[in-house]
C-alpha cells in the first residue's frame, strides 16, 4: 500500500506552499470590508473554522484506499460548500478552494477521478453562484435595475472560474506526467545499469571460458602428445636406447611447442594456429603429427572449395584437434578417419574411430566434448555423437555454409 501524502514526502512542495498561500488569501478576502454591509458573511467565525480544517486536510492526503480518498474528497466539498453559503459573496474566496480541490484531487486520483472532481467543482461553484446573485440583486437596486448586468457578470464569473479549473487541471496532469516520465526514466536507467552487469558478467564468463579453451585446445593436445612421448621413451630405454632417444626427442619437441602455446596465449590470448596456412594444409600437419606422436594409422580428406573466413577456420581446427586429442587419450584406436567436404550448401566434417566407444548417455558432458560443441554451436551448427562400448566413436559437424563465408 502507498503511504499517504504528508509534508515530509509530498512530491510537490511547493503546491502545498500554494495552498497555504490560496487559503490566507481566502481568509483574507472574508475578514475585509464589504461595500454593503447586507453583502458580509452572516457567520464570519464558521467560514474560518471551515477553511482552517480544509487548510489542515492538506496535510495528510490519502492515497491507497479509494473509498477513503471519496470520503476525504467529499467532506472537503462539504466544507467548501458550507464556507460558500456562509461566506458571503461567492465571487471571492471560493474559486480559490474548489482549485485547492482540484489540485489535492490531482494527487490522489487518476484520469477519470480528477475529471469527476473538477466537474463536481465546478457544478458546485454555479449552484453557488445562481443561489447567491438573486439574493445581491434584491439587495442592491442598482443590480435590479439591470438584469443584463448580472447575467454578463454571472456568465463571465462562471466562465473564469470553469477556465481556471480547467487550466489547473491541465497544469497538474502536466506536471505528474512529467513527474512519471522522470521516474520511468530512473527505473529504465536502473534496470539498464543491471542488465549492463550482467552483460559484463556474462562477457566476462564467456572470455573465461574462451581463454579455457583455448588453454585446452592447444597447450592440452602438446602436453598429452608429450606425455604420451615420454611414456613410451621409458618403456624403450633399457630395450631399444636408439628409439626410445627418438621419441625424448620428439618429447622435446613437444614441450617447446606447449612453451609456445603458453606464451602466445598469455601474452595475447589469439594464438593462431594455422599461422597463414590453409586449413587442408594445417589439418594434414596436425595429421602427421598425429601419427608420428601415437603410432595410430590416419585417412584424411578435406575437400573444401571455398575460402573461409580466419575465425571459422580456427574453430573447425580446434574441432578436429581436440578429436584428435580424445582419441589419443581414451579411444585406444588404431585407425582414425577424417573426412571434411561441403554438400547442399553445408559443410560436413566427420571424424571416426575403430576405438573402445563409450556410452554416450555418461559420458558426453567433458570439457572438450563441451568445447567442440560450443565452438559447433557459436558457428550456427549442429554437433552430434554416435558411439557405443567396442564400437568406435564418430563425431559429426554441420555448419551452414552461409555462415562460414
């Protein structure tokens, strides 16, 4: 519920300064001398005990109950209507509260409810008005003497009066408006501050987990291959030095390409693994060195006609790279086949083993499974998995060739 309007949260302060201002002028006008003593106010006293308590319902306006609103709004009509027929004249203070009314009625209401009170004013104000001039006519003569006068000065009267409750209507509706527009503007900066962190956290996440693919991709298949190497260095050493110093040697090898790795990814982060070559050219190099490091028989055929942008070749690679690497570290294959062509607009890289297989309902959810299928996903294709225990594993990509050139 919406806490009442007081002084200490009122959102105009200066209307409630105008009030104050409107009901001094009010009293004012009631305690000053009239031309014809038959003009005064009959009961002074009443008149100012009734703006006074209107003057103090200022001070707490309801905002959250309607019925409540309707019962402060009336009991404020009230007091205007009594103060007008007491009062005196009704051409002098009473325009100036029913604008206090319509101005309180602003605050609480909407549309609809400000419109009613404003009519209800205004209704109030010519009941008022047609009451009261018959009976100034009668007492004074000159104003008998000329109906024509009072009907000009009782339609003008009531022309102004209906014209200023209209443009302090339209000044309020203005005013809130405005007001409303100021606070919907806060809240949309608010929640566009909020969505700008969650973008930077979510960017941040995303570049987190890039950098750990790319640590992945690259320093992870050298430091497999390289221990793979040794592993194998060290069951030939006594048996076969000659071979086993082959294989430290290609170790080496090995490990100052990982030292490279690591320095291109932690100095720039945008290693580029093809280095100017093509990427049939850069897939056969990551071949070769396939076999040479695990011993493991390799077809490869890569029929691509087309010229792909550097970024879409990147990704394909670090596809078949990290492959590459899963086999060598869990397939126990002896044959892998790699097959990359462009059919109906696509293009289709498959890469097959005659390993162990797994159970792909357990075991798909890995980092560089995850990784193949997220660097699949980024290029608007689709990654699939086909593998079963002793029947091999085959992994198929489908990219759109639209999205590739």
């Amino acid at each position: 519920m919406s806490r009442p309007i007081q002084i200490n949260n009122h959102p105009f302060r200066f209307l409630l300064y105008l009030e104050w201002i409107l009901l001094a002028l009010s009293v004012l006008i009631l305690v000053l001398p009239y031309s014809s003593p038959r003009s005064a106010s009959r009961f002074p006293e009443l008149a100012i005990l009734n703006l006074t308590i209107f003057g103090l319902m200022g001070l707490r306006l309801p905002t959250s109950n309607n019925i409540v609103k309707i019962i402060y709004t009336a009991c404020g009509i009230s007091l205007i209507f009594i103060t007008s027929l007491f009062g005196g004249r009704p051409d002098r203070p009473f325009p100036f509260l029913y604008m206090i009314l319509v101005i309180r009625s602003c605050l609480m209401f909407q549309l609809p409810g400000r419109l009613s009170v404003t009519f209800v004013s205004f209704s109030l104000f010519l009941i008022t008005l047609i009451y009261r001039i018959p009976h100034s006519s009668r007492r004074n003569p000159l104003l008998s003497a000329a109906p024509e006068r009072v009907i000009f000065f009782t339609l003008s009267l009531a022309l102004l009066s209906g014209l200023s409750l209209v443009f302090v209507l339209m000044l309020m509706n203005t005013v809130l408006s405005e007001r409303q527009s100021r606070e919907d503007l806060a809240i949309a900066n608010e929640k566009l501050r909020q969505y700008a962190l969650r973008i930077e956290n979510q960017a941040t996440l995303e570049e987190r987990n890039r950098i750990a693919r790319e640590i992945h991709d690259s320093l992870g298949h050298s430091l497999t291959a390289l221990n793979l190497q040794l592993e194998t260095a060290l069951k030939l050493y006594q048996a076969n030095p000659d071979k086993a110093f082959s294989f430290l040697a290609r170790a080496k090898e090995l490990g100052s390409k990982a030292l490279q790795d690591v320095r291109h990814s932690v100095s720039t982060m945008r290693s580029h693994p093809l280095q100017g070559k093509s990427l049939a050219e850069a897939i056969d190099i990551l071949a070769e060195d396939f076999q040479k490091t695990n011993n493991i028989i390799l077809y490869c055929s890569i029929d691509i006609e087309y010229t792909l942008a550097a970024e879409f070749n990147t990704a394909i690679y670090r596809i078949i790279q990290e492959s590459l690497t899963n086999i060598s570290k869990h397939a126990k294959a002896t044959e892998v086949n790699i097959e990359a062509a462009i059919h109906r607009g696509s293009l289709y890289i498959t890469i097959q083993d005659n390993g162990r297989g797994f159970d792909i309902e357990q075991n798909t959810t890995g980092f560089g499974l995850q990784s193949m299928r997220d660097r699949t996903l980024s290029l608007g294709g689709n990654f699939t998995i086909n593998s079963a225990f002793g029947c091999g594993c085959q992994i198929t990509v489908e990219i759109p060739l639209a999205r590739l050139i």
